[in-house]
C-alpha cells in the first residue's frame, strides 16, 4: 500500500508529486498525459510556438523527476476511488486497484469545445483555449474572444492592453450584466458583438476571419487569433459521490487544499481554488502535497515504532 496517489499529470499533480518524492514519501503518479497546459504548443498571430509560459520549465523539471523512477509514476487511467476502513481504493483501467492513505486529485478540466466548421481543423494555428496563457503574443494584432464567462471577460481585459483590436462574441447576453463587462464597454479597443454567435472559423494554416451571425445578419471579422471560452468541464466524476463539489462539478478545497473526506485533497483547475495558471497550479499542488503530508504523518508510524515491532 502506498502512502500518497497523486491522480493527473499536469502542472499541479507533477508539483505535489515532487513535493512528495521530496518528504521520501511512498507515493504513486498515476496519470493519462503528462504536462497540461505546459505541453500544449501553439502557433497564434502567425508565429512559432516557442513563446514563454511563466513555469513551463519548472513543470518540465517535475516530469523528469516523476517519470524518472518507474516505481513512482504510471501510465492509465482511473475509473474510480473509494475509501474503506481508513484505505482509499484508486481503479484503474489496466493495472488493477491501487491503495494509499491519502489521494491528491489534479484532473483539471475540460474546455466546452466550439462546435463549428473550422474550429477542430485550426485548433492551436491561430485558435486556443486559454487567452491568459496566450494573450502576450497578441500585441499590435486583432483577437476575438468567444463567450461571456468571467474569465473570457478577464481575457478581453488583458487582450485590450497590447492588442490593436478585440473582438467580444457574445452569444449568450447574460454575462454582459456584470460590472466587468460595462467596463469594456469603454475600451476604445474593444467591440462587444452582442447576440452573435460563430458560424465558421476560415483560415488556410492559420486563423484568419471568423464568420458571426445574428438574427441573419452576418459578418466577416478579420483576425490573427480567437480564443474560446464556452464553459469549462471538471474533470471530476471518479470522487463526486465521496466528496462535495459546487454545482458546476469542481471540487471543493479548504486552505489547506483538502476536501470534505478526510486524506481526499485536490488541486488545480478541477477544483473551486480555480486560477488557470501554470505557476498558480504549481503552487496548489505542493499545497496540496503539504496538507497531504500532514495527514500522513498523523497517521504513518514512525521508523522507530515499526522497527521496534
């Protein structure tokens, strides 16, 4: 039995990972990629995918010190978790059920997908999912950003700093009533197409217009790069019938990045702690290592006690 499973292979679950290699911990990565968000590449305003995200190299560091011990990191997927008698039970889809003490969850979460012609084929060439991660590339260039969450409000924000013009797609009006939202509406930079939703997003190698439509009027936005911002997915589902989330499914975390079951922690994007950012996530993960490593040591007997016995 090991003393920490750590399930997912990004930013946070390599962080608490580490952490916990560092405390000389029995533990066990066990995860389905590697990377998150630090792995993706992309190429956006027509140029290379060599741009600097703050922690993608410390996250590449974690990597090497997980995957560099066999007996510390797997590669599968778990279908489920439980605990019995003080022991949590971790199933995966190839290596049987895996047991420990404590469990960090750092599944992330999934982005709602744009549904539309264009949109899978210049994915990563011009189209992304995460403005913040991004929006540095865009100065002196035209964006579009597509919803009306909060973060995609944030996004046309941080856009609008550097970029020379910023497209709001708007589809659902709902997330306009919000002071952020009217702030925007005073950036001189920045055109709220309210009510529109995207038709096709056109480009040959790399995004170039994209086509919105409303109550049949429609029109051709040429820009050097879109983001999507629909909602996002939790990856959740294997601990939401022994822990609480909030409505849309994250997990919830204390300060100490524990959750409602005693030994049960998670970190990063699938939690309520949400922040969608690589060294945000590095950090929530050795957070969540820590309060892991508590736990354990309120329960793990000394190296004296077991070689009295």
């Amino acid at each position: 039995m090991h003393d920490l499973i750590i399930v997912g292979g990004g930013p946070a679950g390599l962080s608490a990972a580490t952490y916990a290699l560092g405390k000389q911990l029995d533990v066990l990565a066990i995860y389905d990629a590697l990377g998150g968000k630090a792995g993706t590449r992309q190429s956006l305003a027509g140029q290379a995918a060599d741009e600097y995200l703050a922690g993608a190299e410390a996250v590449r560091v974690f990597e090497r010190q997980v995957t560099i011990q066999a007996d510390r990191s797997m590669h599968d997927q778990v279908t489920g978790v439980v605990k019995a008698t003080g022991v949590f039970q971790v199933a995966t889809r190839h290596h049987g059920i895996q047991e420990s003490l404590a469990v960090i969850i750092a599944t992330g979460a999934t982005p709602i997908a744009l549904d539309v012609p264009g949109a899978q084929e210049l994915l990563g060439q011009g189209l992304g999912y995460s403005v913040t991660s991004h929006a540095q590339l865009l100065a002196g260039k035209t964006a579009a950003v597509i919803g009306t969450s909060a973060r995609a409000l944030r996004g046309v924000a941080e856009l609008a700093r550097t970029a020379t013009q910023v497209y709001l797609i708007a589809p659902d009006a709902t997330g306009l009533a919000t002071p952020f939202a009217r702030a925007l509406q005073h950036r001189a930079n920045v055109e709220i197409l309210d009510g529109y939703a995207v038709q096709e997003v056109v480009g040959a190698r790399n995004v170039e217009q994209l086509i919105v439509a409303r109550d049949g009027q429609t029109r051709r936005l040429d820009i050097d790069a879109a983001f999507v911002d629909l909602g996002l997915l939790p990856n959740s589902a294997i601990i939401g019938h022994i822990a609480q989330t909030d409505h849309d499914g994250f997990i919830w975390v204390d300060d100490q990045n524990a959750t409602t079951l005693p030994g049960l922690f998670a970190a990063g994007d699938v939690t309520t702690a949400f922040g969608e950012q690589l060294l945000i996530a590095i950090g929530d993960g050795a957070r969540a290592a820590l309060g892991a490593y508590s736990y354990l040591l309120a329960c793990l007997p000394s190296r004296a006690d077991v070689s009295r016995d």
